[in-house]
C-alpha cells in the first residue's frame, strides 16, 4: 500500500507535469487570439510560424519566416507587431 509521503509526491509530481505542460499553449493562444484579432478572417495554425507543425521530441519548435519577423519586431508579439509585419500569406513562397 502507497503510504502518505508517496500519495502526495505523486500528486505534486501531476500537478507539476500539469502546469509545465499548459504553460506553453497558454503563450501560443495568446499569440493566436492577437493574429485573429489583427484579422479576424484568417485562421492561424502552428505551421503558419513554425517549421513544423508539431514541436519535436526534445520541444523544439523552430520559427519560419514569418515567425523569425515576429520575433524581430517586437520583444512580445501583439496585434500592433502582427499588424506591422503583416499576414502569414505574405511570407509563403
């Protein structure tokens, strides 16, 4: 039987796994959420600033383009920095 130590280790190892994992998708739709704002009909996905869809193994997810622009432009990405480097249609070849 799991005495009292064990049961709460488990437990803050999940919530620590949890947290660790919502972090970064909180971010992204964040970033989603201020492109749909700058234009609100387009239908931004992961692969419009990212070389890949999904993030590698290690969580590596390499900007493209577009997104190396983002970074350039501003040090946190708004809907005035998405507006000034413009859609992610202008940056597909």
């Amino acid at each position: 039987m799991i005495n009292t130590n064990s049961k709460i280790f488990y437990f803050l190892l999940a919530a620590v796994l949890v947290l660790g994992f919502s972090i970064p998708a909180q971010a992204n739709m964040k970033i989603v959420k201020a492109y749909k704002e700058a234009y609100p009909d387009e239908k931004p996905k992961c692969i419009g600033c990212h070389v890949d869809a999904m993030p590698k193994k290690d969580g590596a997810h390499d900007p493209n383009d577009y997104g190396k622009a983002l970074k350039a432009a501003a040090a946190e990405v708004t809907v005035d920095s998405i507006k000034k480097v413009g859609k992610i249609e202008d940056f597909k070849k």
